[in-house]
C-alpha cells in the first residue's frame, strides 16, 4: 500500500469521498473485505473512521441469537482524496479549412 493510513476525525471526514464501510471481527477483517470489494483500494485509501454503531450491532445480535460467537464486530469506513470539480465548456470553432471539408456542396468523390 503506498499510501500511509490514517484515523480521521469526524471533521475531517467531510474533507473526504467515502469508499465504503465494512463490518467485520477486526480492523485487519475489515481491511480485506474493503481491498475485495472496492475497485483499486489499496492506492485510492488515504484514511478511516471506526464506527461506534450500525450494522456491527446488528452482526453481534444474529452471531448471539446462533450462539456461533462472543466477539464484537467493528464498522470501519473508508476515505479517499475528494476529486478536484470542475467544468469544462466546449465551444465548437471552425477553422476555414474544416468547413470546407465538411461542406454539403462538395463530391462524395472529393473525400
């Protein structure tokens, strides 16, 4: 990973685009299911939050209801580099030589 990660501030998030979270056993857990399903994680992560609540609680209730475990799942969410916005305004200039060329008049035979 080429980029250094970091923990984000609630603040400092809203500087950032989210990736996405996920919801795992451990913050590693949640970094491999990030890297599997997010297209060119590993150089588009610059930082991340761990979330207090959401769909790990609803994990732990499930996991507690099937008796399969007594550990507690984590919601890590992910952050890049907002892109920079801007507009582009195309207007079409003809050059004398293009009209020309483009003309209706002219012979299927001169193209």
């Amino acid at each position: 990973m080429e980029n250094k990660l970091r923990e984000l501030s609630e603040e400092e998030s809203k500087n950032y685009k989210k990736i996405g979270t996920a919801s795992g056993i451990s913050f590693g857990m949640c970094m491999f299911l990030a890297h599997k399903h997010a297209t060119n994680f590993e150089n588009r992560v610059v930082g991340f939050r761990i979330e207090k609540n959401g769909m790990a609680e609803m994990i732990d209730a499930t996991y507690a209801k099937a008796g399969l475990h007594k550990g507690k799942n984590i919601n890590v969410t992910f952050y890049e580099n907002k892109e920079e916005e801007f507009e582009i305004t195309f207007i079409p200039i003809l050059h004398k030589e293009m009209k020309e060329f483009y003309s209706p008049k002219k012979d299927k035979e001169d193209l």
